[in-house]
C-alpha cells in the first residue's frame, strides 16, 4: 500500500496500532485546532505520551506532511473502528473558535491529497456525504466521518465541517475528469501562450497563415462579389493570419460601407 506523493515533510509518529484491521474505505478530515506548521503536529504525534496521531497533516501553507503510514491505523478519531478504516488527516487552521478556519492554501492541498487517496484506494472510489451520523460505516451512502460524532469535540470546526458537501462534490468532479470551467479554460490558454517563446509563436503564425489561405471562400461571400474586389485592387494578399473575423467578412463590410 503506498503512501501519498504529494508529501514534502515526513515524520513518523510511533503512535499507532499497525496494521489496518479493515479495508480503507473512509476519509477523516480533522483540525489541529491551532496553526501549527506540519513540523510542530509532527513533534507533538511523535511524543508517545500523547498518545495520538494521524496519517497526514496539512500547514497552513500548503504543505503535506505524512505521520502514519496509510497501511496502518492513526490514533485520531476517537475510535478504532473508524481508524482503521478511515485515513485521517489533520488541517492546521489559521483562525480559533468557534469556526475554526483555515487558509485557501491548506484548503487547496486539503481537495488535491483527498483526491490522490481517492485514485490510488479503490475501496473508496469517491466521496460520500449526507452529514448523518446514523450512516456511520455504512460507505455505500456516506464515507466521510467526522470527529464530533465520537467524541465531544468540535472537531473538524464548522469551516470544514460545512463545507463537507462542497469537498465532496470537487474532489469527484476531479476524478470524473470532468473539464475546467470556462474562465479556468481561459486562463490556461493565456499561460499557455504566455509561455510561446519567440520560434514557437512564429511557427504557430506560420501554421495559422496557411490554414486561413486553405479555407474557401463562402457562398454568401461569392455572390456580393467583395472578396475578388478586394483581391483585384490588391487590398488583401493572403498573407495576413485570421483575426476575430474572417478575411472574407472584412471585406463584405468594407464593401457594404463604399469603401472598395
């Protein structure tokens, strides 16, 4: 069983009960209830006197740090069951009670380790959430538990408790593949291009030329007739790449305005 690759920080905490009594088919997303770096919750998990742990935990600056080994069970949630079954991470939080907060970055890392541990664990497959604590263990209908419901805490804090739903409905979108909205689209087109260098820009011209000078001219266009005008009065030769219109629309509009 392998562990996450998107850890950069590991420290192993000896508090645990080795190896998983049950399949893993459960994730436990817990608080630190404070915001400690992955290096402090590492300190405090590898102290045997405290007696608890996690598999993962997450600082508020985005890093991920592995504790436990997936293969054996934490002690986190207040429950054996549950542990060994559930892989349990922890989330530093950048504000205190009673929200218990945390930052984007930690809650960006949070969404992409639940979705590696969702590929690489098929007894979870995808995530489940209805907030019922009676469906406890019951994964065909809700995988997703929480501290709260085997303690008196408030664990996770009601940021990423109320956001349950919202983690759920992301992190499967993301292994149904599902394509980027339209501005995230956008947004890596300009990356994309930004990051052209000056040969591959020219190139990418070169190919646009040719592909606009292979395009035939339209129906609509042959009959005003503007297109052959144009050409004829040397206006246009059929270097120049398409824009935002065709060269053939250009021209209808020239044409239409008197101005061929």
């Amino acid at each position: 069983m392998s562990n996450s690759s998107l850890v950069s920080y590991t420290r192993l905490s000896p508090n645990h009960s080795g190896k998983r009594k049950h399949v893993i088919d459960t994730v436990s997303i817990h608080c630190m209830a404070g915001n400690g770096s992955v290096e402090t919750c590492g300190a405090i998990f590898a102290d045997p006197a405290r007696q608890a742990s996690s598999n993962y935990g997450i600082g508020s600056d985005g890093r991920i740090a592995l504790y436990v080994d997936e293969a054996n069970r934490s002690w986190c949630t207040s429950s054996p069951d549950n542990d060994h079954r559930a892989i349990t991470i922890e989330v530093a939080n950048n504000g205190g009670a009673p929200s218990w907060p945390v930052s984007d970055k930690a809650y960006a890392a949070l969404l992409d380790l639940l979705t590696d541990i969702c590929r690489r664990n098929p007894g979870i497959g995808q995530l489940r959430w209805q907030g019922d604590k009676g469906l406890i263990g019951q994964v065909e209908k809700q995988n997703m538990t929480v501290h709260r419901w085997f303690a008196a805490k408030a664990c996770p804090g009601d940021f990423l408790y109320s956001r349950h739903g919202e983690i759920a409905a992301e992190v499967n979108r993301r292994l149904a593949g599902a394509p980027q909205d339209e501005e995230e689209e956008e947004m890596d087109i300009a990356k994309l291009v930004a990051e052209l260098t000056d040969e591959q820009a020219y190139q990418l011209m070169v190919k646009a030329i040719r592909h606009a000078g292979s395009l035939p001219e339209p129906d609509w266009s042959k009959k005003e007739g503007f297109w052959q005008a144009a050409t004829a009065k040397g206006i246009v030769d059929g270097t120049d790449p398409e824009r935002a219109m065709k060269r053939d629309e250009v021209i209808a509009v020239l044409g239409r305005k008197g101005l061929l």
